[in-house]
C-alpha cells in the first residue's frame, strides 16, 4: 500500500501536466509521474481534462468548446496543508528530487511598515476573537496562477477551516484600500456594503437574505445568522473589506493585474489560524519580485479586549510568523525504528532534507539531530513524524522486514476463549450457531418478550455486576434509520427467536444457539454502559421436549467445572448449580427456573410463552424451549 494513504476521503489536488513538465523536466511521463507519487507518499489517482470531466458528467453537448489541457488529479494526505495546490506539491518533489534546496522563508522587515496595522475591537471575542494577517508584494498573477490562489482558499476552507467555522481566508488588492485597518463586531443593520461579484450595496441583513439563494455561500450562513453582531473588517476609509466568515467585499476583488495582496484570517482557533495564514503566504510567496518573502502586519488588541488563553488586553502581535520551529531528534532510536541501524547520521540528514526539514547533526553529539520544521510541515509534531518522513524518503519498498528478537506468544482473550469452548460443547450437543444483529427495536427486546425496562436495573448491574438482568434498561441509538435498529439488545432471545421464526420451515427439531454480547446501562463506566458475554440456545419441537435443552446445559455447566447442587459428592472441587423457581413473563409460569451457581443468578431457563410465540409477537407457533447464561462469571470462576 502507499505510505501514506489515509482512506478514500483524501484531498485531491489538480495538476497541469505541462504545468509539472515544466518544473519537473520534459522528461516527465504519466508513468515516471505515478511512480515519483508513490515514493513520495502520494497517489496519482485519475489523469483527466476539464472536457472529459464535463463529459463524464453532463454528456459531450456540455463539454463543447472546453479545454483538452491534461491534468494530474493527485490524493495527498489530509494533514500535509503545505500540498494542496500546484505550487506546493511541485516545490516539495523538486526538493525532494533534489532540483532544489528546501527554501527559507522570511519577512522583508522585522516590523511592519507605518500604518500598516489591524486594530482588534473588544466586540469580536463574542463571536470571532482572532485575526491574522500578512501582505504579499508585486505578485505577478496569470490565469493558471490566480485560479490556484483561488483553489487553495477553498480547499482550506474545507479542510483545516472545517467549512469556514474554525478560520475564513480574505484575501484583498491591497492599492484599493488605505491602512490602518479596523476588525470589529456590528449589528448587521449598521454594516453596509456591496458584497463579492454584487452590484447593489446592502446591510448585513439584506446579504444574509440575498446570499441564502447562493448555491455555495448558503451553507456558511448559520456560522453567524443568530449572533446580534456580526464581524467586519474596515479600512481606515470605512470601506468594508469582507464580512467574515461569508463574503468579501467588492471593492478589495482580486483581479489577474493585483500586485499587493493583502491577507487576513479570522478565526475562532488562533492556532489554526496561523497554520492557514502561513500556508497562503508561504505558497504564493514564490511569485512575489522578492521570492519567499512576505510582509509583516501588527495585529493591536484594544486595550478593553477581554483577555483569553493565547491573548492578553492591549497585546501586539506581529504576523506572519515564518520563523522556523527547532526540534532534535534521537538518531539511533530513529534508526532502530525502522530497522536501519546502518545508515549513518549524515545520511539521516540527507533523507529528511529531502522531505523539505532543514537539518543538521549536532556539533557535540553526533545522536542528536538538530531539526529546523519550516511553518509549511505543522504536520511535524514529534519523533514519530520525522520516523515517517524517512521512512518515506529512504523508500518503503526498500526496508527489510525481520523477526523481532522478543520472545512473545500471542494469546486469546479470555472472554473469547471461553465463548469458543461454550460454542464447541453446544455444537457437539446437536445445536446449530447463528449470528444476529446487536441491534433491534424496543417492540421486539421488551413488548414481545412481555417485558417492562426495569429503571433500577441499571443499579442492580452496579451492586450485583455477574447477575442475570433480562430487564435492564436499554442503551438506544440517537436517529436511528429504520425502526429494527432503535437500541442495542439487552438479551439474546429475540434476535434467535427471529431465526427461528424464518427457518420454521425446516423439519423438526430446530436446535440454535448464539454467543455474543449484549449491552446494558451500567452508571459507573465511563460510557455509561457496559458489554456484557451472553450465551443464548433453544430447542424447537412439535411437542415440548424442555429435557433436552436442560440436558444440553448440564453438559455444558460440567464443561464449565460445575455440578448440580444435588449430585455433589463428598470433596469434589466442583462448584454447584441447581434450578430455581423464576417468574419472568416470558417463560410460561411454572415451567421456567433461574439457573443458580455460587449464590448468583447467573441465567434462565424454561418453555416460552405462548404469546411471545404467538402470531402478534414471533410467529413461531411451535413449542420452544429457551436458556440464556451469563458467561462473564465464569472468567473469574475458571
């Protein structure tokens, strides 16, 4: 499998096939292509054309007249923000090919230009407390580059922004507006402006009702709709730049000729926020006059600002920050991560530069691997990260599998190895296993079994944990599908009397058993609820033959190391079981008895009622015999 294939539900980033001959060599074929994806992690997974797609999907007549250019499409993994556009992921296999270093990224001034600031009004802690922003000087923009600019917001947005709730990207032609810029939080009837690609100005209310028919905006509109303010940034002219998390402004649109662009993100998450921001800045960077370099913006809190974890009162922040984050690694646990004790310390270097981290071996100790994580790799958090990234550089196919020199014997779990013994001592006695669903409707765990929910169960779970409840309370299913699948099963019976209602056309006797869990309400567990290893069998018959299934039980309690009560002779180390009188509703009375062992009530055993076998409940209309066991106790017995 690929490295680093994380599912089907991956990003997929679109490529121009010129595009990468261009950055990666003429010698480029779809073939060298999918094999560089592989090593690096990738997956090249459809290669396509705007007119195929449109094809594909609405028939040749709409695609008439589109573009036959090539394009890549390429999964890339969810956490590498850094390659979801063209510019990164072409920069990250050049550096990788070793076409070029991994390049510095850094601002043209340690402090913003004069004016060049964002003031932070007390207002927006109530709805959207931070903002991070930063300008990219003389961009040179083409088609091919400002759709990508484009493209990259939106998959942000998507991703990481998770759907613009967490961070909104604004991104302005920075020679329209006049600095310092303002972030506040207005009632909607006092923001007035002309929204994106709008003619008409409007109020915060108008947009919303305009917006709500848009086709991609309208999803965003309940991320602020309720809020009494709403956020809004202003220049120092009171031109709205945008009204985050919806729209930008008209005035400040983009267009191909944009030299300055300004960015600003406003966020609920200051740390995602700068992930985003940094992302931006650092892919579109290269297109600047002065590549990689990026101008500062003080952000100022007013000094009213109510103070939070990450923001104090009057703070002044200056972004972006580009600085590098330092880390060491231990090379030799590295090495032995991977099994590859024979590289050398230089030779680590060298693989992890190629995954774009600047690094070095410290001067003093030559174990110790001095990291420099760019702001592009926030996927970097610890040692194992960097294991991956030389896992992948050095190559997968390339590590040798060997046996570890641990002695460990693997084992069962006690629950089941003790289900497969019960499972093996009922099919010897003649009974078939089936599986059914943990799941059914309260009508069939509780009505048709006669029933009642027994609100104290839960309790009694609590106080006697190895007892037999039939009537604890369920766990449920919110929103269920269908109404077979409401609660999760608090006994076994149903979905075997199920069965056996379906298979009622097989010659007589029908034996079944099932070995599974069942769920019920236990207060104490941190979910609230608690597995419990049930075993469940029944004899079906055209008279009651309940000697049977008694027999098969007493064949089974002697597998299980226990003996009945009566039949316990003189120093036996066997426990005892015996019968005694029950009266559960579901079992006809009289000819039903919980099964006792050790003091417990660990089962049921008896002929079912007729009305749980009648034709408004299971539909069986034969005689059937029924037992259901605790198999839990026996962990601790055995």
């Amino acid at each position: 499998g690929h490295p680093k294939k994380k599912g089907s539900n991956m990003p997929t980033v679109s490529v121009f096939f010129d595009s990468l001959q261009k950055a990666l060599g003429n010698d480029v074929t779809e073939e060298s292509f999918d094999e560089l994806c592989f090593e690096f992690g990738l997956e090249l997974d459809d290669v396509t054309s705007q007119k195929a797609m449109v094809e594909k999907e609405r028939g040749a007549q709409a695609a008439e007249g589109l573009s036959d250019r090539i394009i890549f499409k390429v999964d890339v993994p969810a956490n590498r923000y850094d390659l979801l556009c063209i510019e990164g992921l072409v920069r990250a296999l050049q550096v990788f090919k070793g076409v070029i270093p991994a390049p510095l990224y850094k601002l043209s001034s340690p402090k913003p230009q004069a004016q060049m600031t964002m003031t932070v009004k007390k207002e927006t802690a109530q709805i959207r407390p931070f903002v991070v922003c930063a300008i990219l000087r003389n961009v040179s923009f083409d088609q091919d580059r400002y759709e990508s600019f484009i493209e990259l917001q939106d998959k942000l947005h998507q991703n990481i922004c998770r759907r613009r709730t967490l961070v909104a990207i604004g991104t302005h032609d920075l020679s329209t507006l006049k600095p310092p810029f303002t972030y506040e939080a207005l009632p909607p009837q006092e923001i007035r402006f002309t929204p994106l690609n709008q003619t008409e100005e409007m109020d915060g209310n108008r947009m919303m009702e305009v917006l709500s028919a848009h086709q991609q905006l309208k999803t965003y509109l309940p991320i602020i709709r309720d809020s009494p303010v709403y956020p809004v940034i202003y220049d120092s002219n009171r031109v709205v730049l945008s009204l985050p998390p919806i729209i930008n402004g008209e005035h400040s649109k983009i267009k191909l000729e944009t030299k300055d662009v300004f960015i600003e993100c406003t966020a609920t998450d200051l740390t995602k926020a700068n992930v985003v921001l940094n992302t931006v800045v650092t892919m579109f960077a290269e297109y600047c006059k002065e590549p990689f370099v990026a101008e500062p913006v003080e952000v100022l809190y007013a000094d009213d600002y109510p103070g939070n974890t990450f923001i104090k009162p009057g703070d002044k922040k200056i972004y972006p920050m580009l600085d590098s984050r330092e880390m060491t690694a231990n090379i030799p646990r590295m090495q032995r991560a991977l099994g590859l004790e024979q590289l050398k310390g230089e030779e680590v270097r060298d693989y992890l530069r190629k995954m774009s981290l600047p690094c070095d071996v410290d001067g003093k100790d030559k174990d110790v691997l001095n990291v420099q994580v760019p702001v592009t790799r926030s996927d970097i958090m610890h040692e194992c990260d960097l294991i991956e990234d030389l896992a992948i550089s050095y190559g997968y196919n390339k590590l040798t599998t060997s046996v570890p020199q641990t002695v460990a014997v693997s084992g069962g779990q006690p629950v089941n190895n003790l289900s497969d013994m019960v499972r093996t001592e009922l099919a010897m006695a003649g009974f078939t296993e089936c599986m059914n669903w943990s799941l059914l409707s309260q009508k069939e765990n509780y009505t048709w079994m006669r029933r009642e929910p027994d609100p104290k169960g839960a309790q009694l779970t609590v106080e006697k944990p190895h007892e037999y409840s039939a009537t604890s309370p369920s766990v449920s299913v919110s929103n269920p599908k269908t109404v077979g699948f409401e609660i999760v099963r608090t006994t076994l019976i149903p979905g075997i009397l199920k069965t056996l209602a379906n298979n009622k056309q097989l010659p007589p006797p029908i034996r079944l058993f099932e070995v599974g869990d069942v769920v019920i309400q236990e207060p104490t567990k941190e979910v609230g609820c608690k597995n419990v290893r049930r075993l469940v069998a029944v004899h079906c018959n055209m008279r009651s033959q309940f000697s049977l299934l008694h027999g098969a039980l007493d064949q089974l309690m002697y597998s299980l190391n226990c003996e009945p009560e009566h039949e316990q002779k003189e120093g036996s180390k066997r426990r005892t079981f015996k019968l005694e009188a029950s009266n559960d509703p579901a079992f006809f009375p009289g000819m039903q008895a919980h099964i006792i062992c050790s003091g417990i009530k660990i089962g049921i055993i008896g002929e079912l009622h007729p009305e749980v076998l009648g034709k408004k409940c299971f539909e069986i209309n034969m005689p059937t015999s029924a037992l259901e066991l605790n198999l839990e106790p026996f962990l601790d017995w055995l």
